[in-house]
C-alpha cells in the first residue's frame, strides 16, 4: 500500500490552472477559426488531426504565430509556455479544424528535438516546423510488435559515417506528405533480461534512397497510414537523435507529449457539438448528455494538469498514460451516445452535418486505443510504474 501511495502522484499531477492572459488569445483563435468557416475554406471533421491534412491551413497557423509556440525564438519559434499552445490547440481540436499536417511535427518533434537533438538538427528543421512547412512522421509501431517498443526488430548497422537502417515501420500517419520521420531501431543486439536496451532513434529523410513508402487504406479508401520499408537506408551520424542506446529513455519523454495532450478525449468533440445541436429542443437525454460534458471536464482538467507538468520541465509518463487510456476510450464513447439517441439516414452524404460527422467517427474509432499505445499496454506501463507489476 504505501508503495502505491508513492506513487499516486506520478498519475494525478498538480492541478494546473490557465493564465488569464490566454482569454485573448482564445478569443482571437476562435474569431480566426469562424472566419475561416463563413469563407467555406474546409468542413469541420471528427478525428481532424489524423485525417485533415491541409497545407494551406497550417502555413497560415505558421504566418500567425501559432505554431512551434514553445521552440525558442533563436530556432525560430516564439518562445512561448506550453499552456499558451494548449489553448491553441484544443480551440483547433474543437472546431474540427484540418491540423493533420502539422499536428505531429509541432506536438512532440519541436519538443524532442530541443530535448535531445543537436543545435544542427534543431537548425535544420525546427524553423520550418514553426512556419508550417516541414512535416513529419512518427516511426515507432512495427508489424507483429504494435505497441510493444521492446519488441523492434528494425535493425541499425553501422557502417563507414553513419548507419544503416533495415526493417519495416507501420501505421506511420502522413508519411506519403512528410519529409521526415523519427525512426526507433535496434542499434545492439537483443538482450532478453533487458528488452528495451540497445535501442537508439535516428532522423531519417523520407526521401532518402533505401526508403519505400506504401499505403495503408481505410476501409473507405481513404490514405492516412503507411507502412515504411528501409531497406539498409543509410542515415549519417549527424542525424542519430541524442545518444545510440538511449532510445528507449527518449522515446518515454517524447511519448508524454503524444499521449497526454487535448487530442485523446476531443477527435469526437465537433460530433458531441452537432448532437446537442440535433438534440435542442428536445427532452430526455439529459443524463447521457450531461455525463459526457462532466467526463470531458475531467479529462480536460487531468490533461492540463499533464501540460503544467511539461512546463516545469517534468516527463509524466505515468498521467500521461492514464490520459491517453481514458481519453480515447470516451471518444468511444461519444459515438455510442450519439448513435442511441438520433437516428440518422443511411447515406450520411444526404443527410445533415452531423451525420457526416458522425460517419466520419465511425470510420476512424478503431484506430483511437489504438495509435500512441493500446490500452492494455498503457494499463501495464501505469502498473508496473505503481510497483504493482
């Protein structure tokens, strides 16, 4: 017992309060936000940071600031707290707005790369990335290891200036858009008392000869995840991001980003919007409407107090994890509500937005436990990081 009380505060941080300054800065996202619609520039989507790729969209976030927030100004960022960003992008999130294309680049590939990276990694991309013009992908899941990291069978050799990349990356969200991924690979042999040691990450150039992009399609057709095939892709030395054998410690850190943030309870948000809009007016779903709001607030409360955890400096695994776990399990859950409650017409093109929106939640739902750990890998990590594994 006193174990777990050690370590309860590792899953509930500090509650994390916004400064009052980010009320104008909401204020002027929405404002931007609503132009942007009344001009017909793009439909509000659910799931929008995976499927809403739009180039145009996110330079203009670039032009206004709104992006690398948290890099420094001398790599061209703007110096700003992890709490203004948030505000940023969970309006984003809200309004269904098409961030695919820089979601992942300006979430954890800015953040790591200040981290870890070398001052001539961090000056090659990360002014792009706050512009809005350098995109990237995430290459950590693998066939037949999934959400198992320990279990990456990419292998890095090393050769004459730098290394050599071979194996197969799955799931990899924009790859056939990006110009580069972060790549966790084996760079020692395999030692089974020790599963997770000998593993480094390297920036590799999507471009790059030895590297072969292939999609993988939704059932609808639709194209946002690939699978990448190096085939003894060489990657030189001023590419290794931080140290060889530390990948394992650096993807954890990185993991903190991609797990916690407002995107794991709001890719079904525009949809809970459009049911209370079907729902005005009438009666009795009020108790399952009120326990999605009250659900939300309290994820939304956890997250931020995850993100006051990143500002100070911390990597909270452990909360990030729990966020993440209960997140994408109530963005499940807003679909099941929304599907008993209003009955919508078989063809969704010919019916309101949202039935739109609904079917466009529908089609993406597998993937939320899914992507950035399953569920049952999470509930492992926050055991065993309890004492209770």
């Amino acid at each position: 017992m006193s174990a777990t009380l050690h370590r309860l505060p590792e899953l509930v941080p500090p509650p994390t309060e916004l400064p009052p300054r980010v009320a104008a800065l909401r204020a002027e996202v929405r404002a931007f936000l609503e132009e942007e619609r009344a001009a017909q520039l793009w439909v509000p989507r659910a799931d929008a940071w995976l499927s809403g790729w739009d180039e145009r969209f996110t330079r203009e976030l670039g032009r206004r600031g709104w992006l690398g927030m948290t890099i420094p100004q001398e790599y061209g960022g703007h110096g700003a707290s992890p709490l203004d960003r948030y505000v940023i992008t969970e309006e984003l999130l809200a309004a269904g707005a098409p961030v695919a294309a820089h979601w992942i680049a300006d979430r954890q590939i800015g953040p790591t790369l200040m981290r870890f990276g070398t001052d001539v990694q961090r000056r090659r991309f990360l002014p792009g990335i706050a512009a809005g013009e350098v995109y990237f992908g995430i290459g950590m899941s693998e066939p037949d290891a999934g959400s198992d990291l320990a279990g990456v069978r990419t292998r890095a050799e090393r050769v004459d200036g730098g290394w050599e990349l071979t194996g197969t990356k799955v799931w990899t969200s924009g790859a056939h858009h990006a110009h580069a991924f972060f790549a966790l690979a084996r760079s020692a042999p395999r030692d089974e008392r020790h599963r997770h040691a000998g593993l480094s990450q390297f920036i590799v150039l999507l471009d790059s000869p030895g590297v072969q992009i292939r999609p993988i399609r939704l059932l609808t057709g639709a194209h946002h995840f690939n699978e990448v095939v190096f085939d003894r892709a060489f990657v030189p030395d001023d590419m290794v991001l931080g140290e060889i054998g530390a990948g394992w410690r650096q993807v954890t850190g990185e993991l903190a980003f991609e797990r916690s943030g407002p995107e794991r309870f709001l890719s079904t948000f525009p949809l809970l919007a459009a049911l209370v809009g079907e729902l005005a007016g009438t009666r009795g779903a009020e108790r399952e409407i009120g326990g999605l709001v009250a659900r939300l607030w309290t994820l939304r409360r956890m997250s931020l107090a995850v993100a006051g955890s990143l500002e100070s400096g911390e990597a909270p695994e452990l909360a990030a994890a729990v966020v993440k776990d209960l997140g994408t399990r109530y963005e499940n859950e807003v679909i099941d509500v929304a599907r008993l409650l209003v009955a919508t017409p078989p063809d969704p093109g010919a019916g309101s937005g949202y039935a739109r929106l609904l079917a466009d939640a529908v089609l993406h739902a597998p993937g939320f436990t899914l992507r950035g750990g399953t569920n049952e890998v999470l509930r492992g990590i926050v055991a065993r990081g309890m004492g209770l594994r």
